[in-house]
C-alpha cells in the first residue's frame, strides 16, 4: 500500500514510481511469456492485430517493440491487470470501483529500441472525469540509459497540447510551448511499477543500452468515468470492470478535452501513428517525414 507521502506526490507531480511491487517469481513468469511472443513474432512479415515491428525486423533478427492487447493474448497478462497489490495501490490514487481502458507491452530492445514522443494519455482517449492513469509493470530495471519513462512533473494539471499535424492526429505534442527540461526520469528495477495520470505529458528515451527495457502497461479508470471516443455499448462498459460493480451514475468533471479527430493517417500503434512527425524530440531517433 503506499503511504500519505506517496499518495500526495502522485496529486501534486502526477506519477509515482513503487518498488517491488511485483516478486522475483512473478517477473520471471512475465520475461518467460514475453520472450515465448519474441519467438512467434519471427514468422511475422508485418505489423499485425498481434504484434508491431520495429523496422528492421526479421526472422534471423526479431525486433518486436509492441505487443498488443497482451491481456487477450496470455493468462500471464491478464492476471497481473487483476493483481490485487496493483489494485490496492490503484483503488488508493482513483477509488476502488476501477475499470480498465486497455493494455500493451512495450518492448524496447538492446540498443535500438524506438522511443516515444512527448504525448499525454488524455489525448487519445478522453472521459467524463480524468481519474484515469497507467500503470508500468517493470519485466526488467528500467533505467535512462535502457529507455526508462520521462515525465513532466505537474503537467496533468495543465492544458492539453495539440496532439494534431496539418489537420490530423499525430499522437504527440506537435506545439511544444512547454520546457521539457524539466522532465524526471522514473528509474525502477524489475517489479516496480511506474504509474502516471492521464493527463501528464510524458515520452520516454530510446534504448542505447544493451539491456532490454519490456514494460506492461495497465491502462485503469474510475468506475464512474465515461469514455467520450469511442463511447461504448452497456454490455461492453460492463466488462471492463477488474473490481467493483458498474453503475449506470457518470461523473462529469469539468476538465479540458481535445477529442482526438479527425484520426490519424497512420495508425495500428502510437509508433506507427506518430511516424507523421517532421522533428524528433529525442536526437537519437529520426520521426519519418509525413507521405
């Protein structure tokens, strides 16, 4: 459980970092699995429902930087977003009625490792109140120099940035009027958990080490929020509950929303969508030019 202290950084910075959270038998299980989809993504030619490559990829050489929905892919996935230590601390920062939005595992490998722009999690999916966040499930240390998160402290209580490009999503901050230096790195060895609002801007670096940086995200909401986009059908609402019951009561807080249309000219991941950027924030990696 976290203390007062912890739970009061979280309000005030808008993400937290939490030691072992998870036992060493527990990462083990997770690296076993993930390595189990490294291995399956060799026969894959392209990004698919499954899996997004890094360019590069191939069967000799797997450079998986994404799975996707992994809870819908293994038991391992789906019962860490139920963990109840997860919970606890979740039910602590959004109430205990919690419902989940969405999950993935992002993968950065030893020394080429994709990083991802400045974005904020509000602008890809907006609610009727912002008590949503993501958890980082740590499957290795996560450190600067293998790609751990950045985050700009405070930022969640602030505006949200335009997240377009010549009338388009592009899944990342393209009007830049904040100071990214700034940002505070969450540094964690493996069971740790990273967690951040949803409405922190936040990035991470790209992997220069020759250690492997694999981080499960575990997107959760209050059980009282509403998603705007895409609204869902009552049944499907329902389901998304990990611990609580549904209720048909919404809260509406009063929060800015910029909804995240017209969509994006290249989708199937935030990699993929955010490829349409003329400028890297991060020096190391080169965004492709729009087509």
């Amino acid at each position: 459980m976290l203390t007062q202290e912890q739970v009061a950084s979280y309000h005030e910075k808008g993400y937290l970092g939490v030691e072992g959270v998870l036992d060493a038998g527990e990462v083990e299980a997770l690296r076993q699995t993930t390595d189990e989809f490294v291995e399956q993504s060799r026969v894959a030619t392209e990004s698919d429902a499954v899996f997004d490559l890094e360019p590069g990829h191939a069967p000799d050489n797997p450079k998986l930087r994404r799975l996707k929905s992994p809870v819908a892919q293994h038991e391992i996935y789906r019962s860490t977003l139920h963990h109840e230590r997860i919970l606890d601390i979740v039910g602590q920062l959004i109430g205990q009625r919690i419902r989940t939005n969405g999950d993935k595992l992002n993968m950065k490998s030893g020394e080429f490792g994709s990083p991802v722009e400045w974005h904020q999690d509000w602008a890809f999916y907006p609610h009727t109140n912002d008590d949503l966040l993501a958890v980082g499930v740590c499957i290795d240390d996560m450190n600067e120099t293998n790609g751990c998160l950045l985050v700009i402290p405070g930022s969640h209580k602030g505006p949200i940035y335009n997240h377009h490009l010549d009338g388009h999503f592009a899944g990342a901050v393209t009007t830049a009027d904040f100071d990214d230096s700034a940002a505070e790195k969450i540094e964690l060895a493996a069971g740790g958990i990273s967690i951040h609002h949803v409405r922190a801007l936040h990035g991470s670096l790209p992997n220069t080490s020759p250690h492997p940086r694999r981080l499960l995200l575990l997107q959760y909401c209050a059980g009282d929020s509403w998603p705007l986009v895409p609204a869902p059908d009552w049944e499907g609402y329902c389901r998304t509950f990990v611990r609580g019951e549904p209720s048909r009561h919404i809260r509406v807080a009063d929060v800015p929303v910029s909804m995240p249309m017209p969509g994006a000219k290249v989708g199937g991941s935030i990699y993929a969508t955010q490829t349409v950027l003329r400028h890297s924030t991060f020096g190391s990696a080169k965004a492709a030019q729009p087509t």
